[in-house]
C-alpha cells in the first residue's frame, strides 16, 4: 500500500503549463489583459476585475521576491513533511504584485528578515513535478 503525499500538486489541463514550466525553472504567473494585474495562485479568470479566461493569460515571472512573513514549522505529521522538519513555511510578495505561499531554503531561521530579497529555485517533489520554492539572492 502506498502512502499518501500532501505535498504534490493536482494538476489538470489548465494548471499544465505551470507544471510543465518548473521542472525548466521557469516560475508562470497569469496577467490579465483587462486590469493588467498579475495573480497567483493560477485561476482562469481575473480575482480582481473578474475578466474571464479569453482575457487572462499565462506569463513568465521574474522569479524575484521578498519575504513577507514566515513561520518555522518544527512538527508536522502529514507525509513526507515530517521527514523534513524543521522547515520555513513562508508567503512571499513576487516582484510582479501578486503573495504565494512557498517554502524558503538554504537560510537559517535566525538570519530571516522582513523584506529579504529572494529568488527563486525548485525543488523536486517526485519524479517530474518540481515545486518552486525561494532562497536568499
């Protein structure tokens, strides 16, 4: 029996190119042609003026952002987090607008600032899905 992971994406036809574009190290964000305003997490249409998916499109990130706030997580029991802990869950604002949720690596906790520049870099979750995360610039 294998064991569930919570770590892993769902990816369906629509989130593909996102997928598709990490494991090249290319972080996509969605632009709508409406607002002009970038969002992430990916939807389909605009979360700010609610223009819909003819008028949203994918594009390149910088892979630039600050840190916003972060917590460092020393228990989790859902697999496979528990065999990484202590980690530093983190929200992130990319320098095209839009906060994501993310993980900051390579840095100890203690040297963690508001503001920090970071960039970022992917980890591989399982074979061919790689996960973007943020280190220090």
């Amino acid at each position: 029996m294998s064991t569930v992971r919570y770590d892993l994406p769902e990816i369906d036809e629509f989130t593909r190119p996102y997928w598709d574009a990490a494991p090249e190290g290319r972080l996509l964000l969605r632009r709508c042609g409406a607002c002009g305003r970038a969002h992430h997490y990916p939807r389909e249409f605009c979360p700010f003026c609610w223009a819909g998916e003819d008028r949203v499109a994918w594009e390149p990130a910088s892979g630039r952002a600050t840190l916003y706030t972060w917590s460092v997580v020393h228990r989790n029991d859902l697999p496979p987090f528990g065999t990484r802990v202590p980690y530093t869950a983190a929200v992130v604002d990319l320098a095209e607008g839009p906060r994501m949720m993310t993980e900051v690596v390579d840095c100890h906790a203690a040297d963690l600032r508001i503001d920090m520049p970071l960039q970022v870099t992917f980890r591989e979750a399982a074979e061919g899905v790689r996960v973007a995360v943020f280190r220090p610039q």
